[in-house]
C-alpha cells in the first residue's frame, strides 16, 4: 500500500520552518536528505508539490550568510559559556579556541539549512503561506 506523501494535516509555521518545508504551499521538501547525511545537502530547485522556485532572484541565498554568521556567533558564545561553566578555566585560549571550532565545525550544516530556511520563512517580505494551495501538476507514483 502507498502511503500519503502529502498529508492533509495543515503544519504550523515554526513546526512546518523545523521541517524543512516549502514556505508557499508547507508541502513539499526545500532540501533533498537530512542535514546530518553522509551525503552533501542538496537544496532542490524547485517545490515538488506547488512549483515554486525557492531563489527567487539571483544571488537571493546571499543573504542567508548574514543569518549562518549570527547562528555562527551564537553557538560559539554558548560553546565557550558551556566550557567555562563546566571547566572553570578562564585563562586557556586553546581551550576556548578549540570548543569554539569545534561548535563551528559540527553546527555548519545546520546553519547551511536553516539561515536558507529563516530567510524564506520570516526575511522574504513577498513569499506568504497560501493554505489550500492546489497541486501545479499530476502526482507521480513513488518508485522503490
């Protein structure tokens, strides 16, 4: 039996912005895998139930590294706060520096992911929910 890869239930914004879900229709996937794959994230071009095209413009995910940049900085405040909280040592610049790369280096596709998300979801003044959305074109049949 097929199950339903677009169910009915209507998403949240922040729950539908979590899920990595086109902005327009809260239906289809922006991102092809997870964040934390063995594969490079892939974004794809377009939604897969509503058409739309998720750079809207030329250079539009350019701002997206203005909102990686400010996710950046605050994983690393809070990587180096969680080390002095649990070490107590104020005075090792290795330390800190390593803790704060570290945060960098595992917290990077997140940022990739969801500054792109963000963007879509609060920093586009044009790009709205439209519920009840109908589908651009025929359902294919999924393949296994």
């Amino acid at each position: 039996m097929r199950e339903n890869v677009y169910p009915q239930m209507e998403l949240s914004e922040f729950k539908a912005a979590c899920q990595a879900k086109c902005p327009r229709c809260r239906k289809g996937n922006i991102f092809i895998g997870n964040a934390y794959g063995l594969k490079i994230q892939k974004m794809n071009d377009r939604c897969d139930y509503c058409d739309l095209r998720f750079e809207r413009e030329p250079g539009y995910f350019y701002v997206a590294m203005f909102v990686s940049y400010a996710f950046t900085v605050a994983e690393m405040i809070t990587a180096c706060l969680a080390c002095y909280v649990l070490t107590g040592n104020d005075s090792s610049f290795i330390l800190y520096a390593s803790v704060a790369l570290l945060a960098v280096l595992v917290s990077s596709p997140f940022n990739y992911r969801y500054s792109r998300v963000v963007l879509m979801y609060w920093l586009s003044p044009g790009l709205k929910y439209i519920p009840n959305l109908p589908r651009k074109f025929p359902k294919v049949p999924l393949t296994k």
